[in-house]
C-alpha cells in the first residue's frame, strides 16, 4: 500500500513539474518578443509601422491566420499551403501556385520575405499596401477561392479566434481590416537578415568570404548589382529581362498599367535563399540556378521593351565565363539564410 501511494505521489509530482517547465516555457517564449527589430544592414521599412505597430498578440494572430485552412472556400487551403517555411515561404518544387481543387495558377508563388520593405506586391506589382495583399489570394478562384465576409463568420464561430482577436486589439470584434493587419504584422516579422553575408557585412564573428564568395561578390556587383541591390537584392523595379513569352502569354505589369512599354515586365525578386526556393522566374521555368545563368548569358530574346541593362554589348545577354558563373553562385550561397527557414515563431503552431 505505502509503495501504491508513494508512487501515485511521485506520479502527481511528475506531472506538476513537467506543467511547471511547459509553463516556464511559454512564458520565455512570450516574454521574449521583441517586436519589428531594423537589422542594422538595412535601410527603413517602406511599410508604415506607425499605422499598425506589430504587438506580440497581433503577431500570434497573424501566424494563427496565415496557417488558417478555413480562409480558402473549403478548407483545405491557408498561405502557408502556397508560402512554405522550410521552402523560404515559396511552394518549392511547383512551377506555379496550386490552390484550391487542385487549380493551377499562373505564376510561381513568390516569397514571404523581407516585405516591410516593399512597395508593391506580386509579380505585376498589382497591390501597393501589404494591408490590401491577402485579400487576392483569398479570393482569387484558382488559389483559395474564398468571400472575405465567409472568412470573418468561419472565424467568429471558432472561440480561439476570439480571444486572439481580443489579445491583439482589446476586444473580440472579428473584422475585415483586424484580420488584414494582424496578417501584415505575422508578414513583416518574416525578415531574412542572418545569411552569411549579413554577418559578413555587420562585421560580426570575424565573418569573412572565401577567395570563390569574394570574386563571386566582385562578379555580382558588376553584372547583377544593377538590378538586384544591396542589401535586400532587389530593387523592387519592373524588367523585362528577354524570356520568351509562356504557354499562358502572360504579359506581366502590362496587365496593370496597359502601358505599352510595360509590357513582359516583371517584378525583380531578390536573391535571398535562392538554395530553398527553386524554381526561378515568374512561371517557375527553370528548375536550377544554372539554368537561370545560361539564360542570361545565351538566350535572352531581343524584344522592344528589353532591359538596358542586358543589351550594353551589342547584343542581348550578359557576358560571363565558366568559372565566373561558379564563383557567381558561390556568393549566391551566402544570401542563404538557414534560421529564416527554420525559426520557430514563424511556423506553424
């Protein structure tokens, strides 16, 4: 009998120490948000912060939401089904997007990364308020196909939704523009700023490039730099950049602005953490970073709107060796950032 009790005690005791250290924890987990840090490489955020500050409840409904199957029509489909973490929140491996019942899109799903600094969205530059993006995908019929007021009643039946829209904003009211800006502040915390060549930049460690990064820099800066800026590598512009027209004829910024000269025009995406998110280019049509270098060196197409910059030698493309192309690629590799795809705070819970 004296063993029976001892043992039922020392179960009782397990278990309130193990709830104590589950509870240590969470509260570590909490008390330690931060909140928008600028990385110190960076310049100042485009999107205004002032307007919607991101809270620590805001964040975890935003992560709650970006998870959330039931803002596609049938449930099955959240953005973190197109934007997947250990992909850097691309759908890695799909051409373009698969949403809902299996329906393809058009264009390759583009990162959720580093979007406080943008100033447009999408690969036409469509929408210019991050506050406004979701409400695309949520609608969009070939990706979640879903009515805004549908999300809001899903959401207001769901208990948990209340009281995190309560922790985020003070009461429980479940609203159009709550439900945009908590997602804005799940987004604009999906910062890539810790690859190696951030350290290197901040000094940081005694971080320093190989002899092949070092000449890969020098290679990058002469022929991409243009284009893909530092230190987000982009410069958020639109280009047409000589591919030829896919299946689909999709004419890119044309479609938003119908100026001629913005026709075949895309956005040009950064080159951070190019190791987790192929395929490249707007259609997804080139499965390697290879492919994406002999595209530039050897079949760029000479069309009206052609980009200046891929036409400075007399004919269409850039001019680079063998070996420089694999020194290229060995500074891209530093651009990767591998806590970006694995931090805990931004997955799924």
């Amino acid at each position: 009998m004296r063993k029976k009790i001892l043992f039922i005690l020392l179960s009782v005791f397990s278990l309130f120490i193990y709830a104590c250290k589950k509870e240590t924890a969470i509260q570590e987990t909490l008390s330690s948000f931060l909140g928008f840090k600028q990385p110190v490489n960076f310049p100042v955020p485009a999107y205004k912060l002032e307007n919607n500050s991101v809270t620590e409840g805001g964040f975890l409904l935003g992560r709650a939401l970006f998870y959330e199957p039931r803002l596609s029509r049938d449930n099955t489909i959240s953005c973190g089904s197109c934007h997947i973490q250990s992909s850097g929140f691309t759908q890695h491996g799909h051409d373009v997007s698969h949403g809902i019942d299996d329906r393809l899109g058009s264009r390759n799903s583009p990162p959720i990364m580093n979007l406080a600094w943008n100033k447009t969205f999408f690969w036409d530059g469509g929408v210019f308020d991050l506050d406004l993006q979701p409400v695309n995908p949520i609608t969009n019929p070939v990706e979640m196909d879903e009515k805004i007021e549908n999300v809001l009643l899903k959401l207001k039946q769901m208990p948990k939704y209340l009281q995190l829209f309560k922790q985020a904003f003070g009461t429980t009211e479940i609203t159009n523009v709550r439900m945009m800006k908590a997602l804005s502040q799940f987004m604009v915390m999906c910062v890539s700023a810790n690859s190696k060549y951030d350290r290197v930049m901040r000094k940081e460690g005694g971080q320093a490039f190989t002899p092949d990064e070092l000449a890969g820099y020098a290679i990058f800066k002469d022929k991409c730099s243009s284009c893909h800026t530092e230190p987000l590598f982009t410069d958020g512009s639109f280009r047409n950049n000589g591919i030829a027209a896919g299946p689909n004829n999709d004419e890119g910024r044309y479609l938003i602005t119908l100026n001629p000269a913005d026709q075949y025009k895309f956005k040009v995406p950064s080159l951070r953490n190019l190791s987790y998110t192929a395929p490249y280019m707007h259609d997804g049509r080139f499965l390697t970073l290879n492919g994406v270098l002999t595209h530039y060196t050897s079949e760029v197409k000479q069309t009206p709107n052609l980009d200046p910059a891929l036409q400075q030698n007399g004919q269409p493309g850039l001019i680079i060796s063998g070996d420089d192309k694999l020194k290229l690629l060995s500074f891209l590799k530093t651009l990767d950032d591998k806590d970006f795809v694995t931090r805990k705070d931004l997955s799924e819970q």
